[in-house]
C-alpha cells in the first residue's frame, strides 16, 4: 500500500471530481459526486461540501472517496484506467469536508499493466470458485474449449524450437545421400514430444516449486502455460499428459534405436530425455541452477540434430553437430530472454537463472556476444566448408536480432512491453534455422542437378 | 420506458463508467468503477472472478448504490449525475457463459470486448465473470450535476420487479 501523502500528490490533475460514499441510514449505501482539493503537506482531502439529508455524508463514521478515471475511445470503449480510493472519517471545516485517509487502495493501468493486476487477483479467483464449489457441491472450474486448453497446456506453438534442429539434421544427411521420409516424421514426432513433455513437466515442477505463482508478470513467451495455476487442469491432469507425452517419445525413440543402431540412438535419446525431465524437475533442476541455457543450448541443438542425422544415415556427421551450433545458440537466446521478465518471479522461487545472477548490461553483453557467435558461426561454416555454403543465406536474419537487443536495452524492466522483442527472439530462431535447411536445399538440388556444381553451391 | 426517470436512463444508457458502492464484511463501503448495462428494468455489471471480492460483499449484503457522476465518461447533451441505491444479487450460477446474456449491452458500450473475447484463451480467467443485477429502489438526479444543490430524489419501490 502506498503512503497516503504520496497516494494524493497523485490526485490532483488526474481526476475531475471525488465521489464519497457512504452508508445511509437504513444501511444502504450512498455515493455522490463533489469537487475537491489536495492539501498534500497536511496529508488532507478538502472536499466540496454536499447538500441535501440524504445526500451529506455522516460525520461519525467511515467514509470511502474514490477518485476514478478512464479517457473514452469511441469505437472501442476507453483506455487510461485508474482509481485511488481512501477511506476515513470526514471532519467540517469552513463549509467544507475533510478527510486525512487511513486507509488506501489504487490502480493505474499506467504504472501496472492490466495483465499484472489481473495476474495479483488469481488467488481470488481461485478462493472465489472454491468457495462456490462448496456452496454449490459441483466443482466450478475456469473453462476452455480442448483445442485452446491443449494449446495452451503444452504451449504448441513452441515446437519450432524442435522442427528447425530435426530439419537440419534431416537436410544435412540428405545432402550426404541418406534419405527416409518416414523415419524424418518419426523422428519428429519423437522429438516433439520429447518436447512437449518438457513444457508440461516445466508447468508441474513450476507450480511445485511457487515460481510460476510468485510470477505476476507472465507473458505469452515466459511465466509457464498457467493452466495448473488458473485451475484449468488438475496437477494429476498435468503429470499424465507429461508422462504420456515421454512415454509415447520413449517408444517412437527406442524403435528407431532398435531399427536404426541402438547404442548411439539409445545414447542421444536418453540424454536428451535426461536434459528434458530434469531441466525443472529434482534433485538437478538445471534451470534453477543457472544452466537452463546450456541445457536447451544441447537439447534443442546438437542432440537433436546429430539424432535426426544419425536415425537417416546411420553415422555421426561433425557438420551436423556444427550446423546446429547457430541455432543452438539463438534457441538458447529465446530462454535467456524469455527470463529477463521472470525475474522477480524466479528468484523468489529460486530460480537462479542467468538473468537473477548478473546484471542488466551483463545480460545485454552477452545477449550480444552470443547473437554474433551464433552468425559467425554461419559466416565461418560457410566460407571453409565446414557446412554447405548456400546457408550463407541464414545472414538474411541478422536484422531480427536488432530489435531484441533494442528491446532489451529499452523495456528491460516493462515484461509487456519487450513481449513484442521476445516474438522477434522466437522469429530470429525460426528465420536463421529454416534457412539454413534452405541453403542445404539449395546444396542438395545443386548436387542432384550440377555434374560438377560450383564452390558456392557445394 | 424504463422503471427509472428518463434523465437518469439517459445517463446509464451512454456511461462507460459508474461507481458501484457495496457494504464490506465489516459493515464499510467500498466503491468500484465498473461499465453499467440497463435494459429498461434491471442495472447490470459483471466481475471477473479475478476481481470477485465485490461479489462476495454483495453475496452477504445485496444493498448497493451505482453514482454515475464522470463527465468524460457520459454523452448527454447537458451533464447530470445520478446515483441509484438499490438490491443486488449475484448470478454466478454459470461463470463461464451465463454473462454472456449481457454481452449484447456490453458491446455498444465497449465494442473491444468482442476483440478481447476472441484472446479468451490468453485471459481465461478474466472471462469467468459474476452477473450482478441491481434492481433499483430509489434514485437521486443532480440535474446539472452540481451536488452542492440538493438532488431530485424518486421513490422506485416496486419498480423492476
């Protein structure tokens, strides 16, 4: 709560007119408009006196003056919601009703966004559909339609990550001869549910551990799906659809490894499974250790690659594994960024992410650093060889990784307002990744149509 | 013709803002800015179980009063305020959709709600809301809205009933 002499210095210029309400004397209550006037040195609302029995507040007892504003916006409704109300005992003075405020309560959509203060009120929402579930003896419960709510739970739109590792490792054995269509979707499959398992378990382990409830910033790329928090799946909900998640990647997992070299396929599938389960949940929680970036840095790069590229050509491929290290990269970026927001949130919880453990201008230098490592990468893979030289084209996506870095210079401190930089995270992932697989395409229709191709489609 | 005195109907018909006033469980007031929807009969606002503390007061003590007193906030051609006392009840019995039987007043009012419903998915819990319905008993117009003259008062008893 904020100190009333400080609460009204911000009264006067942002509202027209007080209202005072109170209780009549049949206990109804009654509320009526008046001017007003802040004398902040003396911690005093000076309001306009009111005429009318009915209408003049009591001197007696306790009083609420609430200021209230919102600018209309026509065609839409209105915008610059805020209120500050007071509560105390009024006092005569000159024809004239005073108030010194005991207590206060205020919210403007200006200083905290909405979804903030939407996000403080879950645990009312919560007690509030208990409590109707024990007047009603039915469970009430938040609702959505189950293609929203699997959505939602399994945060979907996230498999991007898993598809631009898998097509690269596809692409890049492709190009060295090897080529089964059935066992690229198997291997996607396996993958993204691997992947899916690790957002579910992500929201469990969350929720166990209170970093998702003391996070009151969440946005659409951070904060977890929420859905065990809002009441919209059960915790048990949740730990099936994770376990089923892992155990259908399990099986499509170990029948590739049986079909196509168990050891080495065994190897990369219990490891990326290892990284996935433990990347929240106990005794490791690599994320509350700082590693959550090494963790996807490996999962959603190399382990997923070399495993796509070792399922078609049966081999290991050190193209591979450097191919997926520019991605690798700027996957692990997305997390990095996604949990500049978290902070508060995280480090309540202990989560001890990069960003809880360094500084601002750390976490923009590294940002920066790593964003140029992982082009590099490309520019130098693609000059000696060491990959196909048409991913070159991958640099087309050095743009988006501007607005990031501007963003976080900027809205460091304003979740909502780096949301927008945070998507350009997830496109500058997506962008780099598919066009790295374009330039193996390109290499690939080079090198089935070229007898003797050029150095610059090889 | 609605139950209420045509100024009065006038104003809840166009505010975009009143300030419902409800009695907490320590018998006090507390005063929340909310879009009011009249249909003629009953004054209806709605609260997201996020914000439900106010539907929990009005669950123990249905008596309230709505003040529309914002001059931004009304479309009259001469500004008035009103306040309206009245009972409340609280229409939870579907949160998920019950609200929507209120949504056709809603959208004139606030034509977002419907771009905002769409992203239900993003705000699940925004969209499970209370319907309360007050049903007026006395209703207090300052004519040109000044307060410092005493108000037109109108006895509603039986009315909307």
């Amino acid at each position: 709560m904020t100190a009333p002499t400080e609460l009204l210095g911000r009264i006067e210029g942002n509202f027209t007119h007080a209202v005072i309400a109170f209780l009549d004397h049949e206990g109804y209550p009654m509320s009526v408009a008046t001017g007003f006037t802040i004398v902040p040195e003396r911690g005093v609302v000076v309001l306009d006196a009111v005429a009318g029995a009915e209408a003049s507040p009591p001197l007696d007892r306790e009083v609420n003056v609430v200021f209230s504003h919102i600018r209309p916006q026509p065609g839409i409704g209105y915008d610059e919601r805020r209120y500050i109300s007071l509560w105390g005992t009024l006092h005569k003075t000159d024809g004239h009703l005073e108030l010194v405020p005991e207590r206060t309560q205020h919210w403007d959509e200006q200083e905290m966004s909405f979804f903030e203060f939407s996000e403080r009120g879950v645990p009312q929402a919560r007690r509030y559909m208990d409590r109707l579930s024990a007047e009603t003896g039915t469970s009430v419960r938040p609702r959505l339609s189950t293609g929203w709510l699997f959505l939602r739970a399994t945060r979907l739109p996230f498999l991007s990550a898993t598809f631009v590792p898998v097509a690269l490792g596809v692409a890049v054995a492709a190009l060295d001869g090897h080529w089964h269509w059935a066992l690229a979707i198997l291997t996607l499959i396996a993958a993204s549910c691997v992947h899916l398992g690790l957002n579910v378990a992500n929201d469990v382990f969350d929720t166990l551990s209170g970093a998702d409830a003391a996070n009151v910033n969440p946005t659409q790329f951070s904060g977890g799906s929420r859905v065990i928090l809002y009441g919209l799946l059960s915790l048990r909900q949740m730990v099936a659809l994770m376990l089923g998640f892992y155990a259908v990647g399990a099986g499509i997992g170990l029948y590739l490894a049986i079909s196509r070299g168990f050891w080495p396929l065994f190897g990369i599938g219990l490891a990326g499974l290892f990284i996935s389960v433990f990347y929240t949940a106990p005794p490791f929680r690599f994320v509350h250790r700082g590693i959550g970036e090494i963790c996807v840095f490996l999962g959603f790069g190399p382990i997923m690659t070399i495993g796509a590229y070792f399922v078609q050509a049966k081999a290991w491929s050190w193209e591979a594994i450097y191919a997926s290290l520019p991605v690798a990269i700027l996957i692990a970026l997305v997390l990095y960024v996604n949990e500049v927001p978290d902070r508060p949130g995280d480090a309540k919880a202990g989560k001890r992410t990069l960003p809880v453990r360094w500084t601002k201008p750390t976490v923009i230098a590294v940002y920066a650093g790593s964003a140029a490592t992982a082009f590099a990468l490309i520019l130098i893979g693609a000059i000696t060889g060491a990959i196909a030289r048409p991913t070159i084209i991958a640099l087309a996506a050095i743009p988006l990784a501007l607005p990031v870095y501007r963003g976080l210079q900027e809205f460091y401190e304003s979740p909502y307002q780096l949301m927008p930089r945070m998507g350009k995270g997830v496109q500058l992932h997506m962008a780099t990744g598919l066009l790295l697989v374009v330039g193996y395409v390109i290499a690939i229709i080079a090198s089935h149509n070229i007898t003797n191709p050029p150095f610059f489609l090889r | 013709m609605g139950v209420l005195p045509a100024p009065i109907e006038e104003l809840l018909n166009t505010a975009l803002v009143a300030e419902l006033t409800v009695v907490d469980d320590r018998g006090r007031p507390v005063t929340h800015p909310l879009i009011p929807l009249y249909d003629g009969e009953r004054i209806y606002l709605t609260s997201s179980v996020l914000f439900s503390r106010k539907l929990e007061h009005i669950k123990d003590n249905g008596k309230v009063s709505l003040s529309i007193s914002d001059p931004n906030a009304v479309k009259v051609e001469r500004f008035r305020r009103a306040t309206i006392q009245g009972d409340a009840i609280v229409d939870d019995a579907d949160l998920h959709s019950g609200w929507e039987r209120v949504l056709p007043i809603w959208r004139q009012k606030e034509p977002a709600i419907d771009f905002f419903l769409g992203k239900r998915v993003a705000l699940p819990l925004f969209f499970e809301r209370g319907v309360i319905e007050i049903r007026p008993r006395r209703a207090f117009l300052w004519a040109d809205g000044r307060t410092d003259v005493a108000p037109q008062v109108f006895e509603l008893v039986g009315a909307g009933r």
